[in-house]
C-alpha cells in the first residue's frame, strides 16, 4: 500500500511492477478509506482510486499496441 501527494500513471505502472498492491492519494486518505484500502489488499486484491483505473488500463494498451507480437 503506498500513499502519495500525485502520481501519474507511468509512476503507477512502475510501483506496480515492483509489486505495489494499492495506492491512495494523500488528500485522499481519511482512517476510514485507508482501512478500506489495506484491508483489500491484503486480501490480495488492488486498490486504485476510481479516476486512475482508466488512465492505467489506457496506458497498458497503448504500451502492448508497441510490442512485436501477440502478449500470452
């Protein structure tokens, strides 16, 4: 779980390759949203406030749209 002041969604990709499991904006963060947070990912699932969802999936495909060939 990392909580920031901003992030972009180059930054978030690369946290997320180095394992990150949830993300919370600092401005963000009252008790209640970061036990929440925690609390789903360590269930092992992810957390990411709703408006950066988009902004990662759209990065993801514009970066596989640059690959050679077919991703398994």
């Amino acid at each position: 779980m990392l909580v920031v002041a901003d992030v972009d969604e180059t930054k978030l990709i690369d946290a997320a390759e180095c394992g990150l499991a949830g993300l919370a904006r600092r401005a963000d963060a009252t008790p209640d949203r970061l036990v929440q947070a925690i609390t789903t990912a360590a269930r092992g699932d992810g957390y990411l406030p709703d408006d950066l969802v988009n902004g990662v999936l759209e990065a993801f495909s514009r970066l596989r749209a640059r690959l050679p060939g077919p991703v398994e």
